[in-house]
C-alpha cells in the first residue's frame, strides 16, 4: 500500500474521534433522521459524503499539484495544516456547551430527495470543510513514498466510508440519538474537552514531526 503505515492508523483514530464528536454533519442528520425516518438520514449522510468527495478530489488535484511543482510547498501547507488543528482543538476546549437548536432546520416530513440535496449543498458551500479538508488531509500524507493523489484518494475513502458508518448510524437511531443528546449536555462538553485536547496533541506533534 503507497501509504505510511503509521500515518493511517493514526488517521483512523482520529478521525474516528473526530466522527463521533457532535458536530454540524452529525446534527444536520439527526435532525434529517428525526424529520424523516431512517431512509432519510441515510440519504442526507449520503449527501454529506457526496460533498466530501468532492472536496477532496479538489484538494488532491491542487496539493498533488502544488507538491510536485514545489516541494517546500508540502511543508508550509503541513505546519499551516498543523497549526489550524491546534486553532480547532482550542476552540473546542472553549466551548461551554452545545445548544440542541444547533441543528440546521428540515421541515417536518422531509422528502428523501431533499434530504440527499440538502446534505449535499449544505456541506459543499460550507467553506469550513475546504479549510478542514486542505488543513487536516496532507498531515497525513509521505510524498517521499510518492503517488501523492493516491494516498489522498486511500485516506479520502476511509473518511467517507467512517463518515457512513458513524453518521449512517446516527440517521437511523436519530429518535433515540437524539433525545440522548438533549439530556447529556454534560457529556458533550466532556467529549469538546476531550476531542480539543486530542487535536491540539495531534497538532503540535505533526508540526515537530519529520
């Protein structure tokens, strides 16, 4: 596999606690899922995913690019990358609580068609997951071992087949999710602390590292 093994397992980890942590794509699903039943909420993850295959696409074709053109390229986008992790992981640590009207408005009874087409607007004009995709992608990619846009495209497929599993998931038991998210809000300000604190680790060792 054209891909550091140790990069991607710890791209896994992360990403996976970065999944499970409420987020905007989480709640935009559950609130889908809610509205619209189970076939709705994994139609809106679908749209969601949809997005963010895009996004990476477009920023493989970039970085790839901009890598092999300039080689001190990979290394500014790297600490810049490293850097907005850190910015992430603080703004979580400050965050005081999540708000349940947090999730973007559906109308009762969502049509599944529109659950997919919102979910797949809603996330690809979001300019904060083309900051993410560029910011988080690259730290884990080696251009010493090559194939560049490969190696985006084996992480780009885990990302999406986690973001299936995990927010597939929440669409289905949106209900039940849901109420749980209403209750714990004392859990989820854990989870901010926890998840902030795990991406400002993860920051500041891929801007010390290679």
């Amino acid at each position: 596999m054209p891909i550091d093994q140790h990069l991607l397992a710890v791209f896994a980890v992360t990403t996976i606690i970065a999944m499970i942590t409420p987020g905007p794509d989480m709640l935009f699903v559950l609130g889908c899922g809610m509205r619209g039943g189970p076939r709705a909420g994994l139609l809106a993850t679908a749209g969601v995913a949809t997005s963010e295959a895009v996004h990476i696409a477009v920023a493989a074709a970039g970085l790839a690019a901009l890598f092999a053109a300039v080689p001190i390229a990979f290394t500014v986008v790297r600490v810049a990358g490293a850097a907005y992790l850190i910015y992430l992981g603080v703004q979580m640590l400050r965050s005081r609580k999540g708000v349940p009207g947090d999730e973007p408005a559906a109308g009762a009874g969502m049509s599944h068609r529109k659950a997919y087409i919102s979910g797949l607007t809603t996330n690809l004009l979001n300019p904060k997951m083309v900051t993410f995709t560029i910011a988080f992608l690259p730290q884990f990619i080696n251009p010493a071992l090559g194939s560049v846009w490969m190696q985006f495209a084996i992480l780009g497929a885990i990302l999406i087949a986690l973001e299936f599993v995990v927010d597939g998931a929440v669409g289905v038991l949106a209900g039940r999710i849901g109420a749980w998210l209403r209750r714990r809000q004392a859990a989820r300000r854990r989870i901010d602390v926890t998840t902030g604190g795990i991406f400002i680790g993860l920051g500041v060792k891929l801007a010390v590292d290679r």
